[in-house]
C-alpha cells in the first residue's frame, strides 16, 4: 500500500521510544529532578498545572481540525482522477502536523507522570495521598499505560497498512515515500485514510488524557491545601508563643521590706 506510507512517515517518529524524551508540560526544558528547592518545585508544578488543561484541549482541537481537512481531501479525492501537487503539499502538513499532535500528548503525559514520580519522593504527605484509580494505581504508571496504549493504536492502524518503522529510517527514505504516494490516488487514499484514522485515534485519546490530568490536578490541589493547611497552623502557633505574656520567674509574693 504505497499510498499510505506518508503516515507512517511523519508519525512513525512521534511514537517511537524517543518521544520519551520530551520536556515540561508547557514546552520548557525544565527537568523537575534538577530542582533542588522544594518550594521552587511545588510553585513550578503548580504554575505548569493550571496550564495543562489548555494545551490538552489545544492539541484536541488540532487534531479534529486535522481529521475534517483530511476528510475534505478525500471527498475532493472521489470527485477528480488525482489531488493536484499543490493541494497535496497542503495534505503533507496537515500530516505533519498530526506527528507534531501525537508528540505532544505523549510529552503531556510523559511530563504529568515525571512530577508524579518527583512530588512522591520529595514529600511524604503526598506520596501518602489516596489517588482513586482503580487497583491502587500510580499517575505515573497510569500515564505509562496511556502512552503505551496510544503507541500500540497508532502502530496497529499502520501495521494493517502494511507498514513498519524500518522503512522510514530515515530523511531521505521519508522524503522518497512522500513522492511516491502521490502519484496515483489509489495511493493517495490509502494515505488519507489511514491518516484520518490516526487523527481520530488521537481525539478520543486526547479526551481520555484531559480526564486523567483533570484527576490529577484535583488530587494535587487537595494536597496543596493541605501543606498550606499545615503552614498557616505552625506560623499561627509561633506567633502566638512569642507574643505571649512573659511568666514572672521570681516567683512568691512581693513583700515590702522592713526596717
């Protein structure tokens, strides 16, 4: 199936192992183990926390617009004997940009399982925080299992397509299958058909991420307020033992002296 090596071309490289290298949920390179302040830490992830929600629903939003263009494509597709070169260009980013979709959401949730791991060994209270996922999970091991689940959907949709990884190992090869695909529409279905699969994969996965990092948040702002809870008691128990009445450690009663 020629004509749907494009996808595998520019997806390929998001769900393979070095998506795992991705950086902090809001793009930064920030590495949460390098902080060694933990107030610095706590204020970072909360800070990246409240902006996790939009990106999800950004990167939502990009994949659905991606899944409508390419369905345009093919109705374009069904009505012309091949999609001109210039409207194939179009189709190449948009096919491009779904790589960049799928790299992010596994950056998202590589990054929301970091701080999980991080938050767990720097503090007790949170490690001891009851998450509500079932079978005593862990974030981190549940964002693991979304991440792996995700690989496997995308790898399965180009598996039936009769792709694998070694064939686009590289620039040159890529490049070479996004010239050959185009030639036929036969090809060009096949490619715009297993690219718009991949796109919706990627809608209902994004919704099943937003529900887990929703989760998270709640669990991580209870436990926010709890520190704090326990901060504002100890600062209000200082004040109040230095502001107290000094004892008189004299002691006994005052007797005016005789002579």
């Amino acid at each position: 199936m020629p004509g749907a090596t494009v996808i595998a071309a520019v997806i390929l490289p998001a769900i393979l192992p070095a998506s795992a290298e991705a950086g902090g949920v809001t793009g930064q390179a920030t590495e949460w183990t390098q902080l060694a302040n933990n107030a610095e830490l706590v204020s970072l992830v909360g800070k990246s926390a409240e902006q996790v929600n939009n990106q999800i629903t950004q990167i939502s939003q990009l994949a659905e617009q991606i899944q409508n263009q390419i369905n345009i494509y093919k109705n374009m597709l069904q009505n012309t004997a091949q999609l001109p070169n210039h409207v194939w260009g179009q189709v190449e980013n948009d096919l491009k940009n779904l790589q960049n979709v799928v790299a992010q959401g596994q950056g998202v949730a590589f990054s929301m399982g970091n701080i999980d791991d991080v938050l767990k060994q720097r503090f007790q209270s949170f490690s001891e925080m009851k998450s509500n996922l079932p079978d005593s999970a862990s974030f981190s091991s549940t964002y693991q299992s979304w991440s792996d689940t995700n690989r496997d959907t995308i790898g399965g949709t180009l598996k039936a397509a009769n792709l694998t990884a070694d064939q686009f190992s590289s620039e040159a090869s890529t490049m070479s299958s996004l010239r050959s695909m185009s030639e036929t529409a036969d090809g060009q279905m096949k490619a715009l058909q297993v690219g718009h699969q991949i796109a919706a994969q990627q809608v209902a996965q994004m919704q099943k991420l937003r529900g887990l990092v929703s989760q998270q948040m709640t669990m991580m702002g209870t436990w926010f307020q709890s520190e704090q809870a326990q901060k504002d008691m100890a600062q209000a128990r200082r004040e109040q033992f230095f502001s107290g009445t000094v004892p008189d450690i004299r002691g006994g009663q005052n007797m005016e002296p005789r002579w």
